[in-house]
C-alpha cells in the first residue's frame, strides 16, 4: 500500500472545549488508485488531509493517536524537516480555491519553475522551460506566451489546471485532491476532473479524491470511503456501493443524488444534522438519524465489520442494510 492512516485522531482545543474532529480513520491507497472520500461538511475529509500532508494547523489542531504511513515510513515520526521533504516531492495536493493557493504576485511560469529550481537544482532558463511543458501537460492553450502572466489573468479552471500542473511537478506517489472542481461552473468541472484522472492513471500515482459529488465519483475512483464525525463508517470499491450499500449513512447519501430519470421527484434528504464534535453521541455516532436504529447503537460504538475482502462498514446492522 502507497498510504495507510490507521486509527487517525485529530482535535482542535478551542475555547469553547475539544472539537473531536477525526476519530479513529482508517484508510488507504495504493499506486495507481483513486479512492474517493465523501461525507457531509464537518465530517473531518479535510482535517485528515491535512494530517497527512502535515499542513494541519497545530494548535489549535493536535494529533492524539495514530500512524500515516506512506511508502513503509509513519510520517508522523518523521522530523519537520524530512517531513517538508516529502510534502510536494513525493506527495501533493490540489485545492478547491486556486486563486488564495496560488501567489498573486508571481507570474505562473515563475511559481512552475520555482519548483524544479528548488527541489531539483536547475538553472532558472531550465525551469522557465519545465513550466512551459507542465502548461502544456495541463492544455492550457498558449502556453509559451502564458507563462508570464500572473494568477488572475487565467479564468477559474485555467487557474486549477495550473494548481494541478504545480502538483504534478515533482511526479509525486501521491495526491491529495480536495474538492478540486467545486468552485467552477459544471462544464468545466467535467474538464477538470477528466483531466486530473487522466494524469493519475498515466503517472500512476495514487490519488485521494476528496468530493461532495457522487456523480464524479462514479467516474473516476476505483473506491469509496465515508466519512462521518471523523470516522470512516463504509470503505469499498465503488461498483459494491453503487450496487447496495452496507451502511445507512451511504444509503441515504446516494439516495440525495438527483437522478435524471426521476426528474420532478423530491429530493430525499438525510434527516437531522450531523453531529457537534464537542458533543459526538454514544454508540454509533449516527444512531440519532439513523432510519435502521436498535437500543444497540445507542450503546454500542460499532467496529468496522468485514463485509467482504475489501469491504468494511461499521454498522451493527450491515447485513440488514445490504439487503435493502
Ligand atoms: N483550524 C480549526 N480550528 C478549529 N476547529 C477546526 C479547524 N479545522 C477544522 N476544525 C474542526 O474540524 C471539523 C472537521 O473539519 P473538516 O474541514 O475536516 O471538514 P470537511 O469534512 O472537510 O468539511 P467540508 O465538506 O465542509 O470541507 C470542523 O467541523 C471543525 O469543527
Ligand atoms: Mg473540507
């Protein structure tokens, strides 16, 4: 396996207590992998991203347990140093709002180039060339005459295809993409997201999509994980969970999907709201919206079940949900 986080614990001390924001995450991805990652907003998709490129911020954020190992070595041992030496070389992540991630007063081909003038010791004509054939990678027409030009002169999805030509510099194992289409109008998104899979298969690097469209996902990840108060409650390959899903949560997630056959249906929604982090609920932390409940789950933290080979939920009552 590329990365495996085992038993992720994350927290923010704040003044108003703990936030228990990742709890226990397991997942991984190998080379050459999509896995996708879903939940709703404050699920702790993010949070766990951000412990694994080791960008979270510390305080008021703080790592209570667990291991990231990527390529053998837990990262979480590593020293800041040799920590930074492998965030950008060897793995990388794609944000939703290029524009704050990238540096407004430096022309792209600048920011490109300073990649391979840092990390890889060319001269500054070497790495103006580099960038010029990242643009390209990237099709972004014109790239020879666009590399001068600064952040805000590229539309919305020119500026995220430079965000992921500045990921794919270094040729990372690894990338972290969070929410990388959000922002931008729904065509652009398809060209976006094409784009990014394409790249993933031909570096054949492994590649965690961080998303709240399922549509996408459906496309491009080879897996799914859920994410739900910091924790995943379903990990599986992707056709499985489309097929019947073993935990309700995911249920009522693809049940939210707008589908074009049934257009003018209301739009089912997961009842209730999720959790406060200060405040998780005992037992299986969904039991409050959960249609399937027993006494059990609001007692009883659920284990991560073996559903199959490759596939995990933490329902006391998968079996039941599989079959519908
Ligand atoms: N810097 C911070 N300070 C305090 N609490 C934080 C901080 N960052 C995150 N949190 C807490 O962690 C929780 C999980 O945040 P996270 O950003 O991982 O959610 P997410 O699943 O990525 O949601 P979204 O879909 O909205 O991006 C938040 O609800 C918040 O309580
Ligand atoms: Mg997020």
């Amino acid at each position: 396996m590329l990365l495996e986080v085992r038993d992720l614990h994350v927290e923010f001390r704040t003044r108003d207590g703990v936030a228990k924001a990742v709890n226990g995450v397991d997942y991984g991805v190998d080379a050459g992998e999509t896995l996708a990652v879903l939940g709703e907003s404050g699920s702790g998709k993010s949070v766990t991203a951000q412990a694994i490129m080791g960008i979270l911020d510390i305080p008021p954020g703080r790592i209570t347990g667990g291991e990231i190992l990527f390529q053998g070595k837990d990262l979480l041992k590593l020293k800041e140093e040799e920590r930074r030496k492998v965030r950008g070389a060897e793995m990388a992540m794609i944000f939703q709002d290029a524009l704050s991630s990238l540096n407004p007063v430096l022309s792209v081909g600048d920011q490109l180039g300073e990649m391979f003038v840092v990390h890889r010791g060319m001269s500054k004509k070497d790495a103006r060339a580099k960038a010029v054939e990242l643009m390209d990678r990237v099709r972004i027409p014109g790239a020879k005459e666009r590399v001068k030009q600064y952040p805000h002169q590229f539309s919305g999805g020119m500026r995220q295809r430079i965000m992921i030509a500045m990921a794919l510099a270094l040729e990372p194992a690894l990338i972290i993409a969070d929410e990388p289409t959000t922002a931008l109008d729904v065509t652009v998104q398809a060209q976006v997201m094409d784009l990014l899979a394409e790249l993933q298969r031909e570096y054949n690097m492994g590649l965690i999509l961080i998303t709240h469209d399922l549509g996408v996902v459906a496309d491009v990840a080879d897996r799914i994980a859920v994410m739900y108060a910091g924790r995943i409650v379903e990990s599986a390959p992707v056709h499985d969970i489309y097929k019947a899903p073993a935990h309700p949560y995911t249920r009522g997630l693809l049940d939210s999907i707008p589908r074009l056959d049934q257009k003018g249906q209301e739009l089912y929604a997961i009842k209730g709201l999720p959790p406060n982090l200060m405040n998780i609920p005992p037992g299986c932390a969904f039991n409050p919206r959960c249609p399937m409940a027993q006494d059990v789950c609001r007692t009883d933290v659920p284990p991560l079940y073996d559903v199959s080979e490759d596939r995990d939920s933490a329902c006391h009552f998968w079996r039941e949900c599989l079959n519908g």
